[in-house]
C-alpha cells in the first residue's frame, strides 16, 4: 500500500516534468539564465515582459552553474539567453558551443567598438572598470599610475583586495597573461600580495570600508561599487562612499588603458523562442535600457548614445584597455594556475 | 511465527526497500566511482581546507557548548523563572541559517557598519575591528548552531534525573567534581549526537565561508569545480569529506552505544530543582542563559526587522507571496514523501531484520553531511552521462529527489530512536494474533510512532525552508520559481543585505512557528510516556 503510495506519487511526479516541459515550448515566451540578479535587471525584464506580451522566465545562478545546467539539460534546455557578468564567462560558452552566431548588425552600430565580440557570439549590456578606489587622505594621487606599478615596495601593507577565486580578479590576472605573459604575470601576483594589508576576503563593498577604517590606503575594485555605496539610502554607506576617490590605471601616453569587462548576452543554439531572444538583445541595448542600467547600477552604458549617469560622469573620461575581450576566457586557465602557484589565496 | 508465504512477502518488501535504499544513495556511490576512476592526485594545497576546516569546527563547537551545555544545566537543574519561555527562546536560533547570521552580524559589527559608526558617536574615536576572520565566523555560526547542543543536553540532563546526583552528593562529591565526574559522563553520548549535528551543518556551509575567505571543504569543492575547471579535485576533495563524514558517523555511534549501557540503570526520580540562594550568582545565571538568547535571536530578529522597515515601500510583496508559496509548498511535499519513505524502509528493516538495509540505512545517514552543493553537481554529472534522464533537470522530482537524498537522515535519526524503543514482544503479540504485516503496522507501530512522524516531518520541512545549495543548482527553469532561501541568499550575496531581510525574516518567522510547533509535540509526547 504504501510502496503503490510513493509509486503513484513519483509518476504524479514526472506526470509534472512532462508537463513543465511541454509549457515551455509554447511561443510567447522567453527563458533567460542570468547571472546578474539585481534589482534593475527585475525591473527591466517586468517591463520587455509588459511591453511585448512576452512571459520572462528567469534562472539566476552562477554563470559556471548556468553552463553546467545548460550541458546537463541538452535537448531539453529551455533557455533561450545566457547572461553574464564576465566575457571569459561567454567566452567558455562559446568554447563549450552552447551559443549562436547573432546577426544584427543595426544593434553592433550602437554600440562601442572596443567591446563587440569579433567572432559575433554575444553582445555587451553594460561594461565597468577594475579601477583603484583610494583614500586620498593617504595617497597622493600621484603615486598611482599602473595595475604593474602596484607590485612596489611603496605600497607595502597598504593594498586591499578579495581572494583569487573572485572571478574579477581573474579577469583582470587574464588581461596581464594577455598582455605580458605568464610569468610576469605570477611575479606581479606574488610581490602584489606581499603588500597586502590584509589576507584577502569580503566583497568589494568591505574592500571600501577597510579603506574608511584605514585598513588599508588603496583598494582594487570594480567601479560601480563606489557609485552604489554613494547613492545608499543608508547614510553610513554614503560616508564610506564618499570618504574614497577613483583612479583608473595605465592612462599614461603610451599606456594601454584600464582594464574592462563587460556583462553580456549570448543566445543559445538550442533556443526555443530565438526570435524572442533577439527582442531582448534590443530592447537591453535600447536607450531606454541602457538609461536605466547607468541611472541605477553605475556600469557604463554600452550604446553610444546614452551617457554615464552623473555619479558615474564625475570619474572622468577614461582610456580602456582595448585588448579583444575575449581574451578574458582564452588566456583564463593560465590565469588561474598563476593564482594557485601564488600567494594571492 | 511466520508463515511461508509472509516471509516472502517480506524478503520482496526488503529488496525493494533496499533498492529504494540505492536509488536514493546513488549521488555518493557516483562519487566514489568517480574518485577511483579517474586518476586523482593530492595537492599541497588540499592541506590548506583540512587546517581551514578543522579550525572551524573547534572553534564553533567550543562556542556551541559554551552556548548550549551551561544554560542547558541552570535550566534543568536550578529553580529559574519563566523556565517554559527560556526553554523555547534557546532553541529558536535554529530558525535562522547560519548564513544569515552571518551576514547580519559581520554587516553589524563590520568596518563601516552600524556599531563601527555607534562607537565613533559615542565616544568620538574609532573603535572597530575587522570581523571577517575564522575566529569571528565561528563565533558567529555557533550562534545559530549552539541549539542542537543545548537541546540534547537538556534532554539529557533531564533524563538523569536526581538519583545519581543525589548519590554522588551523600559521598560528600564538590559540586566542579560533580560536573565533571558526574554529568558530563553521563550525558556525554548526547553532547557529542549534538555537536555531531553541529559539525554536519558547518561542513556544509559555503556562502558565509566564502565571503569570510574561509577555506572550508565545501569552498574548496567549488573552488576547484567552478573557478579551476578541475572536476577530478573537487570530486577528491568531496571523496575526502565523505570519508571524514563517515568517520564522525561512526564516532557517533560509538558514543551512542556507550549511551544505552547508561540509560539501563537510570530509574530516575524527577529532579528536585535547586534554588539559587545568592542574587549574584542568581543574576549570573540569568546572564549566563540570556547571552546566547540576545545573540542568537534577538540582535539578529531585531536587525532584519528593522531593515525590513527601513525599506517597506521598497518591497514587492505580491511576489513575496509567491516566494512563500512556492516554499511552502515544496518543503510540505518533500517533507512528506521523505517522511514516508523513511517509515517504509525503517518499518521493512525492522519486520526483515536485513542486514543489507541495515547497512543501506547507516550510509543513508551520511547524506545529511554532505554539502548540498556536490550533491547537487554530482546529480548534474550523472544525468550528463544519458540524454535519455537528462529530461529531469530543472524538474521538480529531481528537487525532491535531492532534498529525500540530503534530508532523509534526519527523518531516520528522529524515526529510528523511538522505533527502537517500541518493544519488539508488541511485533510478536501482533504475530502470534496473525495479523499480516500491513495490519501490524497499521495497529501497532504506526500509532507508537506517530509523535515521532510529526517531529521529523517539522524537522525535514524547516531544513529544506533554509537549504540553499541544492534549491539554487536543481531548481525548476520553467515558470516563476525562485524560494525565500534563494532570494534571500542573492540579495545578500550581492551586497544588498537590506533587501534580504525581508526573505530572510519571513524563513525565520516561519521555522520559528514550526519550531514551537514541534516544541509542543515533543511535550505532549513527555506527557504520554
């Protein structure tokens, strides 16, 4: 009786997973995996939802979680997009061959050169810069100049970071591998990490705040970070925010740039809704999207039509680091190994 | 005696059990495959996880015991007021995940946070420290984990009773000797069941870990998994915990059986409370049970809710409604189907007496330690190997499937003890009447274990309510499903702890009403024995 009991309920069970199934085939809707997960990404699926009658399903989870669920799924993937906050990230798709080519050439017009896809797999959303956020109480913003220059004696227990397994710090380790090679790169980790003024944790946001409590004198962080802390409704995050000063490294004449990374938008091959799929690329690339991400997020606006908001302007212009994006995923293995041989934990 | 034909019946019910059993078991059998499969090799660096870990565990458990073991022994044994509330506030702590504690307090006590800022105003100097360090997270985490000390204890304290305390105080024993001569032996295999529980949750526990810079395994497991690419090291290191886990298993039962000889001599009488004639010491004990009650519950109750009021017009709450239904109603489903499987094959396990499920049961007992998050990626890996059950990801009977893996453990320690204490001449008065096994059940065992259902069913359900890692990998990509857990988790993880204490709040509202649910149930079960 109560074996026919568990029997009936595992085929009620999968009665479900058929049906589950079956539902997503159904047109007027869109499947999106995303690894973003902020509020401002809510907002802007409610309203593609509202405008197109199109129904947004949304799976938030890590982008290797995302590419692993995609694998295991196979045939049956409902996802129609993948979101990223890396391009090495959709770069590892694309080597897994999960995406497809996208043809819109009208959308590329808009937008950025430096950080289109050259192979024509994914589109960027949004970019931001791993900049330097410093106390400038403490520093003379002269001392600053490059990510190499970091790896001096000067800043001896002064630098404050998160761990290596963060995969911004592997982006930005990448970038060097692209540009100096392997073993320049796991010098610089290992005399970077001697000036640590701490053992790397936390997020970004604490990396701030020891900077405010003179943990340390300058933090590597991503640039939006300091834009949210400002803008908080909570006033003690407005004075951590406000107690630090931007810098975007290696803008010497003939220097490369500071390093970014984009947050992007892939479609998969075995998309269902692939028309949807291509609504939505448009519609986050539109003016009104990308008004939306910059006034909220602080990421820089990838269409070349909207500015910065006005947290974001007050950074100043800046030289980006034009190496191919893409990079960020080739050269990411080798990233890693040198963190791992490193003392950077 | 048994017939022929009920024996068969039987031995059919036992390899279905045990198959049930193995179905259920595969995730681990997969990773032991896996591990002497491929060629794995150890890393220096595994060595780093081992210190991290262990670290962790002693620290948390010395808190634990701190938190869990003294108040347990003022309220059992000394003549306290409100004794009913302060029974029930140290346990509640369990409703908050260890997560969320701590978040919530290294966002308090933090650079930059709200006493930082408190102490600048007061005292017009900087007095803050860098609370994300293992020292801290352990103190942090046994906030939320000393209940399962204080609670087997408590129990355990009761059950001595004043006879051997009585004894040892006529052969002129000092009351430290009679705490450690006395006590502590005597209660010993219960303390250790609970920091057993103890350990099991801080080997699963990621997220709070993580944002520490905390190498614990399960860290590592993903670290290796995600960030290195490198499958073979992180199976090895899941290989490794598996083995730890099986170890503390054994350990625990150890204890355990040490633990029946006792009890056989215990014919307590019932415990003649102390009173306590000094107000200082009357107030220290007050203290001694008010500082895990102030720490565990109510800074971090106090704290969510007044992020949650700070930010109410922010809120969406139709789609907090959402988020509760979709919690509660997985967490009812799974708990039943785990609760009625658990009976099914303890129940043929007893009737059978097979040594295979026997055995299948004792490994089913690890599931509970090992973290969620290989669970989930090594059910991910086996349904990678066939395009055929590939079809379940992302279905609610994969969800289920992990959750029965994970959480069936509880469900049988819970099951299992009272079960053991049904005496077996019921079974064979049921025999020699010639009721067929159904009937026995339904008559005898079924009625004796009902208390225990109940429990282990609330039990399971606030597990799943809080579990994280497993909901995020396996949950359902169709339709709008996203649980409290989950909404919780990301928003906190993404910096926006505010926001989360909304999700965060209402889990632990609901595990809170739970828990005094379950609180009244074992009461009513104390009446009936």
């Amino acid at each position: 009786m109560k074996k026919n009991l568990i029997l009936l309920l595992c085929l009620i069970l999968l009665g479900c997973t058929n049906k589950e199934n079956k539902e997503n085939k159904e047109n007027n809707q869109i499947t999106i995996y995303t690894k973003r997960h902020y509020d401002i990404d809510k907002h802007l699926f409610e309203k593609f939802e509202k405008d197109n009658n199109i129904n947004v399903n949304v799976v938030q989870a890590s982008s290797d979680e995302l590419i692993e669920r995609i694998k295991t799924e196979g045939d049956n993937c409902p996802a129609d997009v993948l979101i990223t906050v890396d391009a090495g990230k959709l770069y590892k798709a694309v080597d897994e061959k999960l995406l497809e080519k996208i043809n819109i050439s009208d959308i590329n017009n808009n937008i950025n050169k430096n950080l289109i896809d050259k192979n024509g797999y994914w589109i960027p959303i949004t970019y931001r810069s791993r900049v330097i956020a410093y106390n400038p109480e403490k520093v003379d913003v002269k001392d600053l100049s490059t990510y190499e220059d970091l790896k001096d004696k000067k800043w001896k227990n002064r630098i404050l970071v998160r761990t290596s397994s963060n995969s911004y710090n592997q982006a930005l380790l990448s970038s060097l591998i692209a540009h100096h090679g392997k073993d320049i790169a796991l010098d610089w980790a290992n005399q970077l990490s001697k000036n640590f003024a701490r053992s790397p944790k936390g997020n970004d946001r604490d990396q701030i705040r020891a900077i405010f409590r003179n943990v340390g004198d300058i933090a590597i962080v991503n640039s939006y970070y300091v834009g949210l802390l400002k803008s908080s409704d909570d006033e003690n995050d407005q004075k951590v925010g406000d107690a630090v000063k931007i810098f975007f490294p290696n803008q010497g004449k003939n220097e490369r740039g500071a390093h970014v990374n984009i947050s992007g938008v892939g479609i998969l091959k075995k998309s269902p809704n692939k028309e949807n799929a291509l609504k939505l690329i448009r519609f986050l690339t539109s003016e009104y999207a990308q008004n939306y991400y910059t006034n909220n997020s602080f990421e820089y606006p990838v269409n070349l039509n909207v500015k910065p908001s006005s947290i974001v302007a007050e950074w100043g212009e800046f030289k980006i680091d034009k190496l191919d994006l893409n990079e960020l995923g080739i050269n990411r293995k080798q990233a890693i190994e040198v963190f791992e041989k490193s003392k950077w934990n | 005696m048994k017939n022929l034909n009920g024996i068969s019946n039987l031995s059919i019910l036992s390899i279905l059990a045990s198959i049930l059993g193995i179905i259920i078991l595969i995730p681990i059998i997969f990773i032991i495959y896996e591990n002497f499969a491929s060629n794995l090799e150890f890393k220096q660096s595994f060595l780093n996880y081992f210190y991290d870990t262990f670290h962790l565990i002693l620290l948390t458990s010395f808190f634990c015991i701190i938190f869990g073991i003294i108040p347990a022994w003022i309220i059992t044994f000394l003549k306290i007021k409100y004794k009913f509330f302060f029974d029930l506030l140290l346990v509640l702590p369990l409703a908050i995940p260890g997560y969320v504690m701590a978040f919530i307090y290294s966002d308090l006590l933090g650079y930059g946070g709200v006493i930082d800022f408190f102490l600048e105003k007061k005292f017009n100097q900087v007095i803050s420290f860098d609370v994300l360090s293992i020292n801290w997270l352990s103190l942090f985490l046994s906030f939320s984990l000393f209940p399962y000390v204080y609670s087997t204890a408590r129990v355990s304290f009761s059950l001595i009773g004043n006879t051997y305390i009585n004894l040892s105080e006529s052969l002129g024993v000092n009351t430290m000797s009679k705490i450690f001569k006395v006590i502590i032996p005597l209660s010993l295999s219960a303390i250790v069941s609970g920091l057993f529980l103890v350990i099991m949750e801080i080997l699963n526990e990621y997220g709070a870990a993580e944002y520490f810079g905390i190498k614990t395994f399960s860290v590592g497991i993903f670290k290796y998994w995600w960030a290195l690419n490198d499958k073979n090291s992180s199976i090895f290191l899941s290989f490794i915990l598996l083995i730890i886990v099986l170890v503390l298993i054994f350990l625990n039962n150890f204890f355990k059986k040490n633990e029946n000889k006792i009890q056989y001599h215990i014919k307590s009488s019932s415990i003649i409370l102390k009173k306590i004639k000094n107000p200082f010491s009357k107030f220290f004990a007050y203290v001694v049970i008010g500082v895990p009650i102030v720490f565990g519950l109510f800074v971090p109750l106090l704290s969510m809710t007044n992020n949650v009021i700070k930010n109410f017009s922010k809120f969406d709450f139709t789609e907090l409604s959402n988020l509760i239904q979709n919690s509660l109603s997985i967490s009812i489903t799974a708990s039943f189907i785990i609760v009625a499987i658990t009976l099914f094959i303890l129940i043929i396990k007893r009737y059978s007496n097979s040594n295979l499920l026997k055995f299948i049961i004792k490994i089913l007992s690890a599931g509970y330690a090992i973290p969620g998050a290989i669970i989930g990626l090594s059910i991910m890996l086996i349904l990678q190997q066939n395009s055929f059950i590939s079809v379940l990801m992302g279905t609610t009977f994969l969800l289920i499937y992990a959750y029965v893996f994970r959480f069936i453990a509880v469900a049988i320690f819970t099951i299992d003890n009272n079960l053991k204490k049904q005496p077996y001449e019921f079974d064979k008065l049921a025999d020699s009447l010639k009721l067929n096994n159904l009937k026995k059940f339904i008559k005898i065992n079924l009625p004796l274990s009902l208390n225990s259902i109940i429990i282990a069913f609330l039990i399971v359900f606030i597990d799943i309510m809080k579990e994280l890692p497993l909901t995020l990998i396996l949950r359902k990509s169709t339709g709008k499903f996203n649980t409290l857990a989950i909404e919780a988790y990301n928003k906190a993880k993404n910096e926006e702890l505010a926001n989360s204490s909304l999700y965060s709040l209402t889990i632990v509202l609901i595990c809170i009403i739970m828990i005094i649910v379950v609180n009244i149930f074992l009461k009513r079960k104390k009446h009936v024995h």
